[in-house]
C-alpha cells in the first residue's frame, strides 16, 4: 500500500506528514509550518491568496524533502482546510481579493439585508448556516457594495482549497464538505442553493464544480515536474476540517460529540445519515459527504481568549503557576460574570454586534479572578451548544481534542464540570489530518468504514457532582448578563 500524504491546511498553520495504510502518522515526515491572517482594524481577517498558496507547496517541498530516501511510494493526498474562507478569481484564473477567513467582520452590515430579504429559519433549514458574517452570503453582499468593480470582474467565487486545487489541477473544484460550509449549499441535494444567487446577481458558472465523494484528481504539468514523487498520485478534494476533526478523533456516530478548542472553539456530532428534520436554532449542519452530515455549534472566542489573557495580564511565563493556581480554586470563586465575545459571536446566537465584558469587579478582584471566569464563561457558551445538541440525539461520550486543551488540563477539567459529562482527551495531535486520510483509504476501499474506527485512549476527566452544583448557579447569572447585554 503507498503512503499517503496529508494536508491540514489552517488559519494559524499549514501541516503536512505522511501516512501509512493503517493512518499512522510517519513521525519524522511531520512538517508544520507557522502563519497568521492579517488583521485590519475594520475587522477584517484575510491572507494574501498568492501567499497563502505557496505556503502550502512549501509544506509539501519540506515533506518531499523530509523523505527523499523513503522507498514507498506516494500514492495518495487527502488534505483538510478550513472553512467559511472566500476567495475571488478572473477568467485567467488570478485572485481578484485577499483569502477572507470566516473570522473577518466587514460583511456584519449587511446580515440584516439578507434577514429583510429571505426567511431565516427556512434558509437555515436548507442550508445548515445562519445569516452571519462568518458565511459567504453577507460576504458577497459586502464585497459587491464595496467594490463593484473587483466584484464584476471576478468570474468564480471559491474556498482556499478549490484555489489550491485551481493552482494544482487546472480546475476548480471543491468537495461537498468544503460546498456546505458555505451558507450557500443545499444540504439535502447536495447541490448549490440556486435560490440565494439572484441577490448577489450571480450565476451557478461563478462557483466551483462540486465532486463526487469518490472523485480524484492529479497534478498539472507544472507541479508534476517540480513533484516528481507525486505525477501519479491521485488527489482528494480537501474536506472542511471541522468534518476532518471528528472523523480523526473517532467522533461518527450520534453517541460521541467532539468538543475541541484551538484558536476557536467547536463542538459538534457526525453521522451517517439524513440531516435533522428541524435544524435547532443555535447550531449549523455540514456535510462530511454525501451519507453524512455533521451538526454543532461553534465559538469565536477559545484558545485566542486564553492567549490574549496571558499577553496582557503578562501571564505567559508563569503558565504552570496560572494552572495550579486556578485548580485550586473553588467554582466561581470570583462571583464574576465574564462575557467571551471578544472576537464577536457564532454559536448560539449569531449576534454580530457583540463583545467582550466583564461584570461584578471590584477592588479585591485579582488577575487569576478574570483568567479563572473567562475559562468558565467560554465552557457555559459550550453548555448553550450541547443543550441544542440534545434536541437531535443521545450524546453518551465527549472527546476533547485542540492544542488548548492539551496545554490546560484545568480548563478541561472545568468544561467536564460544568457540561456534568466525563471527557476523554486522547493526545491525538493532528485529528484533522488523521481524518482526512482515514476519510481517503475508506473511499479506495482499504478500510471498510470510519465508523468502525475506534477513538483513541486518552487522558480521562470525571467531572465533580459539587461543582456542577455551582456552575448551574453561576450559569443562570451568566444567561441573565447574557440576555441583558447581548441580546
């Protein structure tokens, strides 16, 4: 069996490694490669599309490099990317915009536009997404009002990944995962949400073709020649990385939810089958492919909360000393009401206009106070998820996985406590490539189903009856403050 190489292509990094048959991660083949988007001070969140691409062909050079004496061969590429991204190009196929993440703000405006000129629910029904800026309904509402010039002259709208696959394969293309994450995607087709295009003036020609599940590609020309080991590998459309994330953690059936946080936060449930006949009002719904969905809630504010807390409360060389301080701490100790909205919201209520706060300082109020509350308020915005998750199944086991999470075993401890659910944190570090390539060596028929591939072991949190008592208290106060100031 050749091996696999694997893309997990992120906001905060690009990685790559390969992967035997049995998706294990060839240790000395992993490569991981820093970045940032830029932030502009009117919201914005975007990275050069250009820039962005050669980021990833780096990553691929150093693993080619890595394994210049590795006999097997390369015989596949699975990738996963993130989501909600938009790009635009022209008729040559050159970016007409930066890569905008779904971090990027500027479309908030133009939410309201599209809740005066279509039915939420019903639109959020079809396709899984709330209005928001997050999706590609308000950006393309935005980007037409704010240069109609660049809008007009664009001549297909894409995900970073189908740019990538444009670049390495002479087409367009994306797959029914990268499609759903969109807000533009009709879920239960499987096709794109034709009824939305009118309002940007669009046509279906102006986004990419949507692949079969089974469907693979191989490089052009160009990249054959510089990728001598790969001219007869066959590539995979890249996954959402969410999707990427469950399958990788062993999160595919309706009993398991996987709780992760990385920069942001997610929680979400996959599984074969139809999605929900009533989509609850707080989550979205994707597509892993075409038999199955996946179905969660996520958080703006997750590690990059913690991390702006450590850079400003001047934190980061005492991270050990933070941890223990707040482990031994009461739940709630602080009587604090801690806002996390720092970077807007998602999950559960999709206000665009919201921020950050916190409620009940005093003169006695510490440091380690605020630090202790923000990690709370950030696992009772992941309670407001897993309620709503409950209206459509039976969850019996949470894995938590995100770098996050593994370097604060306190804040996965207080998640346990108030979601009154043991959590398991296998050191699984990199789910989302993991499950890209499992996802890929199912597809060719190498394993039978994802399914049936078990979670990996992992640290265990039970979570304590007494201080769950306590955040029940300290959640109804969090919800008061909630209603009062955000809704």
């Amino acid at each position: 069996m050749p091996h696999v190489l694997a893309i997990d292509i992120g906001t905060s990094s690009v990685r790559a490694a390969l992967y035997d048959e049995k998706a294990r991660v060839l240790p000395e083949t992993m490569v991981k490669n820093e970045r940032t988007l830029t932030a502009t001070e009117d919201g914005g969140a975007e990275i050069d599309a250009n820039e962005a691409f050669e980021q990833v062909v780096r990553a691929i050079d150093a693993v080619l490099k890595k394994t210049k004496n590795v006999r097997e061969e390369i015989g596949f590429v699975a990738a996963s990317s993130f989501w909600h991204s938009l790009v635009g190009i022209d008729k040559n196929g050159k970016p007409t915009t930066n890569v905008f993440g779904w971090a990027d703000t500027r479309s908030a405006d133009f939410v309201e536009s599209l809740r005066g000129n279509f039915d939420e629910t019903e639109v959020h029904s079809r396709t899984g997404a709330r209005f928001h800026s997050s999706y590609w309904t308000a950006k393309l509402k935005w980007l037409r009002s704010a240069n109609r010039r660049i809008f007009e002259k664009t001549d297909k709208w894409l995900s970073f990944s189908d740019f990538l696959a444009l670049r390495l394969f002479d087409e367009a293309v994306t797959s029914v995962s990268m499609a759903s994450g969109t807000g533009i995607f009709d879920l239960r087709k499987c096709i794109w949400d034709e009824s939305l295009f009118p309002f940007f003036r669009l046509m279906p020609q102006n986004f990419p073709r949507i692949a079969a599940d089974s469907e693979t590609f191989r490089l052009n020309k160009k990249y054959a020649k510089r990728w001598e080991r790969l001219k007869n590998a066959r590539w995979f459309p890249a996954i959402g990385d969410g999707a990427a994330n469950n399958i990788g953690a062993g999160c595919v059936k309706k009993s398991k939810a996987a709780l992760m946080i990385g920069t942001s936060g997610a929680m979400r449930v996959a599984y074969a089958g139809a999605p929900p006949e009533k989509i609850p009002g707080g989550l979205w719904c994707y597509r892993i492919d075409r038999q199955r969905v996946i179905i969660g809630g996520a958080l703006s504010d997750g590690g990059g909360l913690y991390r702006w807390l450590k850079d400003n409360f001047r934190l980061k060389k005492d991270d050990d000393k933070t941890e223990l301080e707040i482990a031994k701490r009461a739940a709630d100790a602080h009587n604090l009401t801690f806002l996390p909205f720092f970077a807007g919201e998602r999950g559960t209520g999709y206000h665009e206009s919201a921020s950050g706060a916190v409620l009940g300082l005093k003169s006695a109020t510490g440091t380690i106070d605020i630090v202790q509350a923000a990690l709370e308020s950030v696992a009772y915005r992941f309670a407001e998820i897993y309620d709503q998750l409950r209206d459509v199944c039976k969850v019996r086991e949470i894995i938590a996985s995100g770098g996050a999470l593994r370097e604060s075993p306190v804040w996965t401890q207080i998640i346990a406590d108030v979601l009154a659910k043991n959590l398991s944190l296998p050191d699984t570090r990199e789910a989302s490539s993991r499950g890209a390539v499992l996802l890929a060596l199912e597809t060719i028929g190498k394993i039978k189903s994802i399914e049936e591939i078990a979670t990996p072991k992992g640290r265990k949190f039970e979570f304590d009856k007494n201080r769950n008592k306590i955040y029940q208290k300290a959640r109804v106060r969090h919800e008061k403050f909630y209603n009062l100031l955000i809704k």
